[in-house]
C-alpha cells in the first residue's frame, strides 16, 4: 500500500509541475488541490493506510474532473504537433496512472 502511495505521489508531481509550468489562473482550483492531495498523501504516510483512505484520495482526485475544463481538458500546446504529443506524454501518462490507480 505504502508503494501504490509513492507512486502516486510521483505522478501528482508530475501533474503539478506541468500545470504550474504550462497552466493558465483557470487552473488554480487544480493546481491548489493536487497540493492538498500531496499534503494528505504525506499526511497518512505516517499513519495506517486503508481503505477509507484510499477512498479519500479517490474524492479528491474526481474533483480534478469537473465537467467543464479541469484536469482533463488541460493539455500543453505547441505548434508543432511532434512537439505537442512530447511535451503531453509525461501528463498523460500521469494522469491515466492516477485515474486508474484510484478507480480501479
């Protein structure tokens, strides 16, 4: 469980420094709760893992998903589509880990 947590933790940095880097003040309600979602992530580090954590952290992260703009409208633009598809890959593959370590 520890590791599912590490690894998660890995791909919300990743997330974060894409956004912070790329993102627009429309982003700033993500941006803030891929923070929190850090800071809880550290939080129950030091405490048991569970279910219901596991369950919190899947609360938070659907929250990134709303059904206007939001993580999963959020996507890095370059002219050159090579460039483009680059410079996405690492979100995306982040974002899919997230997604489907939480919701599987």
């Amino acid at each position: 469980m520890m590791d599912k947590l590490d690894l998660l933790k890995e791909q919300y940095l990743v997330i974060l420094k894409e956004m912070t880097r790329y993102g627009s003040s429309s982003n700033r309600p993500q941006i803030r709760q891929i923070k929190n979602i850090l800071e809880f992530i550290d939080d129950v580090k030091n405490g048991e893992i569970t279910d219901e954590v596991f369950e919190e952290l899947r609360r938070m992260n659907d929250s990134l998903y709303p059904p206007h703009g939001g993580l999963g409208e959020f996507y890095i633009w370059a002219d050159d589509f090579d460039e483009r598809m680059k410079l996405n890959e690492p979100l995306d593959k982040a974002r899919d880990f997230t997604w489907n370590t939480l919701n599987a």
